[in-house]
C-alpha cells in the first residue's frame, strides 16, 4: 500500500470524494490520486517519493515551471511586508499594467480570486450594460461553476438551456442558451431570432476544457460580428489562453478584440486568481462608479499580485517560442507514433497546450470529442504514469508544457508513449 493511498483513505473522510475539486480525484480513469509533496520546475513529486515529468501544470497555471526561484523570492518578498490588507496596493496597478499593456481590449480590469468569480461577474456586468437577460454558450466550453454556466443544452440551440448539476434551479439556466462549438451558423440563428434578448455571447477562444478543440477559421470573426451587429457582447473566457497562447492571450494570436476577457490561473503564478476586464464604458458599470454590484475581501492580494507579475515578466518573446517549438514537436511525435503503430487517434494543439484523442480522427464539438475511447486512454494513462509522466487524469483535459521543459522532456516523453501505445491493444476494452 503506497502513502497516496493511505493519504487518501484519511481524505475521503475529510473532503467528500477525497479531494476539493472533482478531476483530482482520477474517477475518469480509476485508481487512487498520487498526494504530492514538492514540485521544481517541470516535475512533481509524490508522498512515495516517487518524481514525475508534470504535464499538467496545475491546470496550466505553472506556465513558468513549478518553484521558480524568481516567483518564489516575489511571493517572500511580498509576504514579509504583510499577507493582505484589504486596501489598495502598488502591486494591484503593477500587475493591471502588464495585462492591460498585453491585452488592449482590457480598457479597465478588476482582480477577484477564481476564474469562476471571474466570469460570473463578467456576466452581470454584460447583463446590465445591456440591459438584456441571455447568454450564449458553447457545448463543451466550462467557464466556472456559477450556477448559469452549469448548462447543457436543451432540445436545441434555440432553446433553453437545462440544468447540467443538482442544485442548479431552471429558473437560472433558463436564461442560458447553449449551441455548438465551432457552429457560427447556431448562434446567426439565435441571434436572427433572439436578438433583443441576447447580452452576451461567452466562449473559450480556444477550446480547453473538452481537451484542445481549436476554432474553425471564421468561427470567432463570425461571432465578433454577429454580437456587434446586435448589440450584444463578446466574452472571451481566457482563464488558460491568456497568457498561454501568446502575451495577447488568444484574443491576440487571432487578431480579435472582445468586449470583456477573463482571466485566471497564470495570472497569479500558482496562487488563486481571476480578473475581468474590457470596454471602459462596460467596466464603469461595477460599484463604486456604476450600480453593478461586486465585491471581493482577498481580491487583489498583494501576494498573489506579485507572484503573477513575476510570472508575466518572465513571458518574453523567447518564452514563447521556447513553448511553441515544444507543443510542435510532442504533436508532431504523437501523430508519428500513432501512424507507424496504425493506432486510431489524433493530436489537437495550439502552441504549448495539446491533447491526443484517441479512438476518433478530429474534434471540432463536444459530440465528436464524446465519441473518443476512454478505455484506450485509461491505458494509455497509467502506462505513462509507470513510465514518470503526470497526465491529466481524464480524456478531456489539455496537457501544459512549461517554461521549464526542454526538448529531452519531449523526446522522453515521446519514447514513453510510443512503448505504450504500441504495447496497449487496439478498440475498445482495453
Ligand atoms: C479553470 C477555468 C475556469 C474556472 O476557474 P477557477 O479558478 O477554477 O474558478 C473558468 N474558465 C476556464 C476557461 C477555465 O479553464
């Protein structure tokens, strides 16, 4: 019996299934979560002892590998002046400034404490400056567990949305409409029909949440008009692609401006943290200038601030191109591997974020990433975990590279992955 397990026994009489937030709890392929203990650079090590090649990141937040000493010596600096104080800070208009440098559309941003905070007060602003009830949102797509984004689609995407978690009333998804990924002609419908309805239109400009599901080409121009033309908003969700995909977030490698942008997880180097941002005539209308109501005790945390700052200052140029030759060459590896052992599958990335599929041949919505073959990748999971590589624990999540991976990461990681998925029986059952 390894400690994970013995940790996880005590844990499960803690915490109800062991953990405090769902994934880490590995039901998506079985077995008992690894407790971890220490991370440095692009490893993690467990309670056993054991160290493995991490490519989860914390969920992409450790773009800049885990402990690194510059973010480590930030994060001391600023806690030895004081945890918090709930008043303004410099390092609330540092780290404002450098999302709001690399980020344009963000006129005027307010700091919150999750990604989830993050949309949820972005919606009620959306709300209030249109003075308009429904927001549209994509299959597959997650942007938090406010109780309006817990949906899944109705009987179509001109209806409304259903609860998709207990606890949710229809009285709130109601006013949530849910189309397809990557379908622009869904939402021209809904808006052709809807319009004086709709506030805002909210998408993740590059899929993350049902593994890497890139957009169409036209797919985000598509809404950017359709929204304008309504005069509805466009909320992009970029709690992993901001800062991720490039200093501009997604909004900047596809040359399009939102009217409110989320962010979360890198902005905060590893602590908790969530921003929304935009338009300043939209922004005005949160308290104390407007009458949009939000608040928050910890938000802005002096510590937190200092940690994301120290992180996007270590975000240049080359730091870019460092993570973009990585993902290439992992996708490129995978889609050889699967083509010389003929194994069902492909490999989705953009830049340093990828997740291979296996058992279908593309995923442009939630329908085509559902048909993939969790027993396959179940295999393929605990195969890499024998073999020191840390994998999300389910189908469809993005794996991160980090800052602190290098080519013989990629190249260990490959031949890895090729021993198993050559060794792992074809179909399902595995
Ligand atoms: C992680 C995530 C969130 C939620 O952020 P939390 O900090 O977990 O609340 C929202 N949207 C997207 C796209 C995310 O990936």
């Amino acid at each position: 019996m390894t400690l994970s397990t013995k940790l996880y026994d005590e844990a499960v009489r803690l915490f109800p299934g062991g953990v405090n937030s769902p994934v880490r709890a590995w039901r998506n392929v079985g077995g008992t979560p690894l407790f971890l203990v220490r991370g440095r650079g692009a490893t993690v090590t467990d309670a056993d002892g054991k160290t493995y090649c991490d490519l989860i990141g914390s969920w992409g937040a450790a773009i800049a590998g885990h402990a690194h000493p510059r973010v480590v010596q930030a994060v001391q600096q600023a806690a030895a002046a004081g945890l918090g104080f709930g008043a303004p800070t410099t390092g609330e208009i540092e780290l404002g400034r450098a999302i709001r440098e690399a980020m344009p559309a963000i006129e005027r941003l307010r700091m919150v404490t999750s990604g989830t905070e993050a949309v949820m007060s972005a919606v009620r602003v959306a709300r209030a400056f249109t003075k308009r009830p429904t927001i549209l949102k994509f299959a597959g797509c997650y942007h938090g567990h406010s109780d309006g984004m817990l949906v899944r689609a109705g009987s179509g995407p001109m209806t409304f949305a259903l609860p998709d978690s207990a606890g949710v009333p229809e009285s709130v998804t109601m006013h949530t409409v849910v189309a397809d990924y990557n379908a622009a002609d869904q939402v021209r419908a809904y808006v052709a029909a809807k319009a004086s309805e709709l506030a805002a239109v909210i998408v993740e400009p590059v899929a993350a949440n049902m593994g890497v599901v890139p957009p169409q080409p036209g797919f985000l121009m598509a809404l950017r008009e359709a929204t304008r033309a309504c005069g509805a908003l466009l909320i992009f969700d970029e709690v992993i692609t901001g800062f991720r995909l490039g200093r501009g977030g997604a909004q900047g490698r596809f040359a399009i401006e939102p009217d409110l942008t989320c962010l979360g997880k890198i902005i905060g180097g590893g602590l908790p943290v969530g921003a929304f941002g935009g338009r300043a005539d939209v922004m005005e209308q949160l308290a104390p200038v407007g009458p949009v109501y939000q608040a928050g005790t910890l938000a802005g945390n002096p510590v937190t601030m200092a940690a994301g700052r120290e992180t996007l200052a270590l975000l240049d140029a080359a730091a870019y191109a460092h993570l973009e030759t990585l993902g290439a060459k992992m996708a490129a590896g995978l889609e050889t591997i699967l083509a010389r052992h003929r194994v069902a599958g492909c490999v989705q990335r953009v830049g340093s974020m990828l997740t291979l599929f296996l058992g279908i041949e593309r995923a442009a919505t939630l329908t085509d990433v559902e048909r993939l073959d969790r027993a396959r990748f179940r295999a393929f999971f605990f195969g890499m975990l024998e073999r020191g590589f840390y994998l999300p624990p389910s189908p469809f999540e993005a794996m991160f590279l980090s800052l602190a991976h290098g080519e013989e990461d990629v190249d260990e990681f490959l031949s890895a992955a090729e021993d198993v998925l050559r060794h792992t029986p074809h179909g399902a059952g595995a």
